[in-house]
C-alpha cells in the first residue's frame, strides 16, 4: 500500500496542542508531532477494542512487551526479556521517575545542551541538582560533538548521580556513534552514574546511519542503564502516551518501580492497542514516513543553504526537527518572535533549549511539503525585508 503524506489533514478544527496555540493565519512547525494521517491499523485496532463494552482496569498487555523484546532484538540484536520491561505513561513522566530514582539529595543530573526543554524541569520537580554539557559545533562536520573532557569533569564537580542521554538528539538530529556512545559510558560506568537513555526518535534515522541503544553495548553498560523509547514520534501517536522503560537490572529495575509507584496509573488501556498494533503492523507506513521526511529534511537544507546562506544548519541524522542558528544574522535577539510576527511561522525558541541559544529556532519539518514550502517562503521573504 502506498500512504499519502502529501495529502493535507487539516487538525486546525482538531484539539491539537500545535495548532490551537497560535492564531489561524499561522503555519505552526513547532512541537514536535507530524501533521500526518497515522497507519490505518492502529485506529483499526483501537475501534475494535472499542467493540467490548466495559473500560475497566486493565493489565499491562503481555503483546505488547512481547512485541517489543521483539523488536529490540530483531533490530539491535538485543536480548531483552519480558520481565525487563516496564510501561510507561510517556517519555517525559519516565524521566522523572528516574530522577526520583536514582538521584539522592546533594547529587545531580547532567544535561547535555542544547536540550529538549524538559530535561531542565526533571531535576527541578525532584529537588536535585543540574549540570550541563554543552555538545560543540563541529564547523567541518556540521554536527554537534562531545566534550568528552567538559562530560567527565562536569560528572565529578556536579556529583552527578544520573545523566540522561539523548540519543538520537533532539534538537540537534546528531545520531551519535558507537564510539562515542561507549565512551560516554565508561565514563558514567568509571563513576557509577546511572545512564537514562532517551531514545524516542530511534526510528526516525536517515539513510546511512545507524541507531545502537547505549544498553545493547554490553551487559556491564546495561546493568547502569534505563531505555525509554516509546512508539509515540515513530508512527505519530504521542497524544496516547505509550512509552516503555527497558531495564535489566533487577536491583534498578525495582529502585525506578518503587519510585513510579503512586505517582503513575499506567499506560491507558486503548494506548496500549494503538502502541501494539504500531508495532506490529505499522512497519511499511514508518519505511515510507521515513522516506518522505528525508526528502523534507533535504528540502529545508537546500532551500535554507539557498535562500539564507547566513543562518548556519546541522546534518541532520535522525529526528524531524532543524536547528537553525541565526546568531550572525540581523534578527539573532530573538528569531522565533521575528518569525511568528512577520512570516506567521511558529517555530520553538532557541532560549528553550539552554539560555546561550537565544539566536536558535527548532523547526519541525514532520508535515506535508505544500505546507513546509508555503511556510519556508513566507520565513525568507520576511528576512529578504529586512
Ligand atoms: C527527546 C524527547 N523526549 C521525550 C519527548 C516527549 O515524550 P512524551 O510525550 O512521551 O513524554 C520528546 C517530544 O518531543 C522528545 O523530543
């Protein structure tokens, strides 16, 4: 079968947190779901969950964890077993678990910036400490790298008791390598801090590269860490909320459950239909998602290169989000108000992500060409009037 994501879903009518935030004559590319129509098995599965009557308590669907000890090993070639496996009611609420876990008052989380907005917040709600990394531009490879130097001292001065990984990373689309997903861990392994992995845009990667969960790299690395992924950015079903924790230690396995406990009531029973049938059958509409986004990542790079050579891009290997640097331009203060008012483009602001990013905007490429290109015109020909 072939999908369509060219064809335009208007979720302007729809309670879309996207589209509702900002005025109808707006193109919203920010927060960062897709505008595309979801693989027709997965409403399927959930209409027919629908077709029984009573929404009473429900298990954790054994399927479901199945589905994904599957998956971990048909892509990875990593063992997980069942009992490894923990729902989780998003991403987000997962690292705070994780914080409550693992981090003792007096110690800290370290950050690796520029960082998905939440990551400042988990620290925070849970009363510890923060520390940042920031990852440097590499002007050859135009990708963000590791100040490994920066990442062990940061760890020993901040006591961290946890870092958490962003991998593939939003919102610098880096998909980082073997090498150095094993030598941030060494690193973390040399002073017993708990690596948490968030790995939700895993299956968002582009031709050439390579996703490697920082767990699968060998038990000794596992048995230090948590895996988040989720099928919720892959097969665009974030507002349901199904995410998965993979640990397979049994002493941190029981630490992250004690910490979830009461603060959490699972993974909603319809959720988990849409998550199951994602997995199990969504595979050809994510192949050709996937395609189609490559083909939009390019068209931003080229048109951007093109039409603003000043702003400064990143490869981008994985994710459906662009991080522009406008610091040498005239509208650095502050690009995303400037685009808001004079392009009607909302994009996210590049403060969010760390206070030195103010000359950022995240732009999120995940929905129907006309519409990337309507809004890619209207942000050029209001920097063109400058
Ligand atoms: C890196 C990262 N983690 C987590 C999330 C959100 O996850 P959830 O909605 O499951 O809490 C996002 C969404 O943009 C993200 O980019």
């Amino acid at each position: 079968m072939i999908y369509d994501f060219d064809k335009p879903i208007d979720r302007s009518q729809s309670d879309s947190i996207k589209w509702k935030a900002y005025p109808k004559d707006v193109l919203p590319l920010w927060i960062a779901d897709t505008d595309f129509e979801v693989a027709p098995e997965i409403i399927a599965a959930i209409q027919e969950r629908m077709n029984h009557p009573v929404f009473g308590y429900g298990v954790d669907n054994p399927e479901l964890i199945e589905t994904v000890c599957e998956r971990m090993k048909r892509q990875y070639a990593w063992e997980v077993k069942a009992e490894e496996v923990t729902l989780v009611a998003g991403i987000v609420s997962g690292y705070n678990y994780a914080c409550r876990a693992f981090v003792n008052p007096g110690r800290s989380v370290l950050i690796q910036t520029p960082a998905y907005p939440p990551f400042f917040t988990g620290p925070t709600n849970n009363r510890v400490g923060s520390v940042f990394n920031p990852l440097i531009y590499n002007l050859e490879t135009s990708r963000y790298e590791i100040d490994f130097n920066d990442f062990e001292a940061k760890i020993v001065s901040g006591k961290v008791g946890m870092f958490i990984l962003c991998n593939p990373q939003n919102p610098t689309g880096r998909v980082f390598n073997e090498s150095e997903l094993r030598r941030m861990a060494q690193i973390c392994l040399d002073h017993d801090v708990t690596i948490v992995s968030d790995e939700i845009h895993a299956e968002i990667i582009y031709s050439g590269e390579k996703h490697i969960p920082i767990a699968s790299l060998s038990p000794e690395i596992a048995a230090h860490s948590v895996t988040l992924i989720a099928p919720s950015k892959t097969f665009n079903i974030p507002g349901l909320s199904c995410s998965v924790a993979i640990i397979q230690d049994e002493k941190l396995r029981e630490t992250y459950r004690t910490a979830m406990m009461g603060f959490s009531s699972g993974v909603s029973l319809l959720s988990q239909y849409g998550g199951l049938a994602a997995y199990r059958q969504g595979g050809e509409w994510l192949r050709q998602m996937n395609a189609y986004l490559e083909s939009n990542r390019d068209f931003v790079y080229q048109t951007i290169s093109a039409e603003l050579p000043e702003v400064r891009q990143t490869k981008i290997q994985g994710t459906f989000l662009a991080w522009l640097d406008f610091s040498d331009t005239k509208i650095s203060a502050d690009p995303a108000s400037f685009f808001l008012e004079k392009a009607k483009v909302a994009l996210n602001e590049g403060k969010t992500f760390g206070a030195q990013y103010g000359g950022f905007t995240r732009l999120n490429f995940g929905t129907n060409r006309a519409r990337l290109s309507q809004a890619l015109e209207r942000m050029v020909g209001a920097f063109r009037k400058l």
